[in-house]
C-alpha cells in the first residue's frame, strides 16, 4: 500500500516541526518568538515537495492543486498540534504554558488547552498563507514554460 504523496509530506511537515521545537526546547530557546516563527519554513517545504510532484506527474489544474496543498499544509499543521497538546501536558500542562513566550498569542495568562487552540489558529492561518504562495509560485512557473 502506498501512501498518498500529501500524508507523506504531512508527517515531513510534522517531523520537522516536532524535531526543531524539540531541539530549541532542549537548547531552553522555546521562549524566543522568532525562533519559534521558523516552522514556517517546514510547511513550505512539504507544501512545495507536494507540487512539485504533482507538476511532475502531470497535475496541473489550479484547483486540484490548491486542495492537494491545503490537504498537505493542514494535515502537517493538524498532527503538530495533536503532538503539541501531549507535550505541553507531559511537560506540566498550565505551569509549562506560562513559560512560553508570552507574546506569541496572548496578554494573559492562557491554560495549556487555550494556548494550543490559539496556536491552532496560528497554524491554520500561516498554512493558508503558504498554500496560495506556493500555488501561485508554482502556477506562474508553469506559465513561464509555456
């Protein structure tokens, strides 16, 4: 059984993820926000692996694209999430949460469940931001071979 090309570039996407948050959380770098910021760079890579492939097999419908790239950039952002919610709970749960940067999301005083939620959203909306640069790169590369 072969897995599909966007559940393959999904869990690159997460293991990216996972391994570099893990490294700046070892290193005691998790509270700095822009070192934080760099997952975004994994979700492109796995975004633009999945075109890449599609272009090369021929796939060159914009929406067909689009889906496949947001299948591959959500389920990427979808199983750090999961993983991030055991972790925070393994680490402390609330007490891990408060010594994450306090300027990511939030003013207050999140719980651990709230501070997943918020980065939920965060990961929905930069995969989404991804996804239709990646499109468009790619769409105005085909259209330059043309």
């Amino acid at each position: 059984m072969k897995l599909p090309k966007e559940l393959i570039n999904a869990i690159i996407i997460f293991a990216g993820i996972s391994i570099y948050f893990l490294v700046i959380d070892f290193l005691g770098l998790s509270d700095v926000l822009w070192l934080r910021m760099v997952n975004i760079l994994f979700v492109f890579y796995g975004v633009n692996r999945t075109l890449s492939s599609n272009i090369d097999e021929g796939k060159t419908g914009y929406v067909s694209n689009l889906l496949s790239a947001a299948t591959t950039a959500f389920g990427g952002v979808l199983l750090s999430i999961i993983s991030l919610v055991a972790y925070v709970h393994i680490r402390g749960g609330d007490e891990y949460v408060s010594n994450l940067s306090a300027d990511l999301l939030f003013g207050g005083d999140p719980t651990a469940n709230q501070y997943c939620i918020g980065i939920l959203f965060e990961g929905i909306a930069s995969a989404l931001m991804v996804v239709f640069v990646s499109v468009q790169y790619w769409r105005r590369k085909m259209s330059a071979q043309d």
